[in-house]
C-alpha cells in the first residue's frame, strides 16, 4: 500500500514539474492566507454584505501586499478569504483600513462582535500550491474544504495538495482559481473559485477530487463520508479584490 502511494505521489510530481510555467503561479514560496467565517448579528446579513461588497475597492487601493481578497456570503454568514505575498503582507491587512473599518462595526454587524465574531474565527495558513486565477472576476461562486490529516499522514496529504495544483490547471478550465494551504502541522484546506455551479460541479467530478476520494480513508481523519464532505463550504462570491 505505501508503495502505490509513493508511485501515486511520484507521478504527481511529474505532472508537477512539465505542466505549462503560464498555467500556474509557481512562485508561491512566502505566500500566505487567511480565512474569516463570521455569523451575523440578528437582522444585519444585508448590511454586513454591503459593507464587505464595498471594502473591495478600499483593499485594492490600501493594501499592495494584498493578492487576492474575496467577500463571500452562505445564508447568514459572510467570510473574507484573501492572499498575501508574505507574512509582512498579512500583518499589513490585520492593521489596515479594512479591518479597522471592520473593528469599528463589528458589534453592529457580527454576531459576537471583533473579539468572539471576528478573531476568533480566523484562520491563517501557508500557501503549499497554486493555480493562478484566469477570468477572475466572472467568478460567482466559491468553496473552501477543511482537511485533517490522519496520524502519522500530513506528509503525503501536503504531497498530493502540494501536487494537485498542475491537475486542475490542466484539467478544470471552469476552476478559475484553486490554491492548497497548510494551517499547522495537521491542518489543511484547499479554496476555489468557479464561474457557477456546473464548474463546481466539474471540480467535484474531476481527477483531483477523485484521487482525494481515493485516498482519503488513509490520509484523513473521517475519510471522504465524514472527513471531506462535511467540511465543504459552498458561498457566493460578494466581492473580488
């Protein structure tokens, strides 16, 4: 069995090494992420919505460091997913206009307020692969899955994440954007975006979503039924810096 799997592993990384250099972002060595799931305070879904819709043109305009920076919405919760070029980058975001503007607000608009509403739901994660977004801003739709290692398996989970991006870059021209993170040493997720549903439900019929089927009973913990699929989160895209 651990046999296959370097195999598996080693022809990934050959698909790896001889995709097209203008399919993917390569240089993704010092990225960084961070992801926001935040509920809204009772009756303020609309204005948290307007509010982030209209903190796009603010990041553009504030934060260089800032690659890409998402507003999405699920019902009644409203996230922010964004890329940065560094640590340093991130930091910058933390204490820009942005999120002050939102520090101001968030006892009105975020159930819990900043500390338990905002803050408390981040989560930040290295950046392991990337495919560089095409058609950004026809995007309407997002996913962003949730990843616990099995014991003993981070290693061949970050492979094939690590992997997996020159798959979708060659396969999935409706994934407009995909990138793998690693938020500890157990922790991983992967975030993409689509022009609608019938990319999404491309990306979930494609190689990539079935190597992980196949391998998840061994890298993650619940496996595929209860490791992979109840950690998908399905929102529409608000927002794109």
């Amino acid at each position: 069995m651990k046999s296959q799997f370097a195999q598996m592993l080693s022809a990934l990384v050959l698909i790896t090494a001889t995709t097209t250099a203008s399919a993917l972002d390569n240089d993704v060595t010092n990225h960084t992420a961070s992801y926001i799931a935040m509920p809204a305070a009772k009756g303020q879904t609309q204005a948290f919505a307007e509010f982030l819709a209209g903190a796009a043109p603010l990041v553009k305009e504030t934060e260089p460091g800032t690659k890409l920076w998402f507003a999405l919405q699920a019902e009644d919760t409203l996230a922010i997913f964004d890329i940065f070029v560094d640590d340093a980058a991130r930091d910058a975001h933390f204490s820009g206009a942005v999120a002050g503007a939102l520090n101001e607000n968030a006892d009105a608009l975020v159930s819990g307020g900043w500390t338990a509403g905002v803050v408390a739901n981040i989560s930040n994660s290295n950046v392991l692969s990337m495919k560089a977004p095409v058609e950004l801003y026809t995007a309407t739709t997002a996913t962003y899955i949730s990843l616990e290692a099995a014991p003993g398996q981070s290693d061949n989970l970050r492979a094939l994440l690590t992997a997996a991006a020159s798959i979708v870059a060659d396969t999935e021209p409706k994934t407009l954007f995909w990138v793998a993170l690693q938020i500890d040493e157990n922790n991983f997720a992967i975030f993409d975006i689509f022009a609608d549903n019938s990319g999404r439900e491309a990306h979930f019929a494609g190689e990539v979503a079935g190597l992980l089927k196949d391998k998840s009973a061994e890298l993650i913990v619940g496996g595929w039924d209860d490791g992979v699929i109840p950690n998908v989160s399905n929102f529409d895209i608000i927002a794109i810096k």
